[in-house]
C-alpha cells in the first residue's frame, strides 16, 4: 500500500460511489433506471488509509438492455480512475 502515489481503494470506490460517480450518472440515465450503494468497509478509523475498501452496488431497469448498459458504466468508471 502507498497512499502517497495514490494506491488509495477507498477512493477509488468513491470516486463511483460517494456520491459523485453515481449521483452525476443519475443525470444520464433514463428516468425509470435506479441506483443505490452503500460502502460496506471503508476502513476502522477517519485517520488511516483502508487496505481494503468494499461497495454494493444495486442498479435497476425493466430493460435489460438499458441495465447492461448502465452496468458496463458503473464497473468501468472506477477502473478508468485506476490506471
């Protein structure tokens, strides 16, 4: 772990999911769509970097089609942030 060069897992979870990632995709799907997450670890204390970091994420649409891509969305975002 070096959270100096930016190896921070919380982060890049909340970059999708505090807010930012999910509440700006919000604008941008379609009006029946859903999202919720909730951070399920995100470390022990306010003061230390998390070694770990987990999220649940839960999308819905009546399309199939429209939910896969939604999806693809929701995984990609982080990744992109990672590299």
């Amino acid at each position: 772990m070096r959270p100096w060069a930016g190896a921070r897992p919380l982060r890049a979870g909340r970059s999708n999911a505090d807010g930012n990632g999910i509440e700006f995709m919000r604008e941008h799907v379609p009006s029946n769509s859903r999202m919720h997450y909730i951070i399920t670890k995100g470390g022990v204390a306010p003061n230390i970097v998390p070694d770990l970091a987990q999220m649940d994420l839960v999308a819905r649409n009546p399309s199939n089609t429209v939910l896969q891509d939604i999806w693809d969305r929701l995984i990609i975002s982080p990744r992109a942030r990672r590299s």
